[in-house]
C-alpha cells in the first residue's frame, strides 16, 4: 500500500526554497533571456536596511539596448568563511556569496551609445551571450 500521510513530526525538514538553478536572467523592457554569465555582478557588502549582502547586478541587453540595473542579496556560501574574513579585515568577492534572485531595489535602465560603450569596453564578458 502506498504512502500517502505522515505524520508531520516524522517528516525531514528540506529546503523548500526554489534555487536560482535556471541561470537565466531575463531583460525587464524587453523580457529577452541571458545566461547568468551574462550579468556583470559586483559584491557591494552589507545592505544597510535590509541587513543582509547585496550585489549590484547589471545585465546588457543587445536587444533593446539597456544596461539594466538592480541590487540583489546574495548569502554567503560558507557564512563561517565570510565572517572570519570581515574579522579579520580580509576582502570577501562574489565568489564567497551565492546569488539568491531576491531583489532589493531596482531594476533600473540606463540607455544611450556612450554609456553602453562604456559598460562593454569594461565589461566584455557581458556582450554577446544571449540564450535566445
Ligand atoms: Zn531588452
């Protein structure tokens, strides 16, 4: 006979949280998808509201032509690892964080030839990895 209860204490608590695990960030003006390769990210320390790490994230979209723009929180991959860092003055990176997909502010556009020149001249790896 299948199972189809349980009582509630004998179930394993899992996380339910959805991971960000499709990698795809899509363009708010035009909803054009990118890999998350795409989005130029920036670790930008402690967000001092909503007390927790935040990225600033900025994404190309060579189809309507916006840098879109937004903070988003990002939680540590190993919290241990971050705060021993922060004690002991060292820098933490991007890299020491995960990206959560949960938006603190934003998302913002900026337009215009020289700005987006700009942006890619200092950010190739932002420019031509579109998924569709
Ligand atoms: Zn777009």
């Amino acid at each position: 006979m299948p199972l189809t209860h349980a009582p509630i204490e004998t179930v394993e608590p899992v996380d339910c949280q959805a991971p960000p695990s499709d990698h795809l960030v899509s363009c708010g003006k035009c909803d054009k998808t990118y890999r998350q390769g795409g989005v130029v990210s920036e670790y930008a320390g402690m967000h001092s509201y909503e007390e927790c790490y935040f990225a600033v994230r900025r994404l190309y979209c060579d189809h309507c032509h916006h840098i879109q723009v937004w903070q988003e929180r990002i939680d540590p991959v190993v919290l241990e690892d971050v705060l021993v860092a922060r004690a002991k003055g060292h820098a933490v990176d991007i890299s020491d964080f995960r990206f959560t997909g949960i938006v603190l502010s934003g998302p913002g556009y900026t337009t215009g030839r020289r700005a987006i020149e700009a942006f890619l001249t200092k950010h190739p790896e932002a420019a031509g990895v579109s998924q569709s």
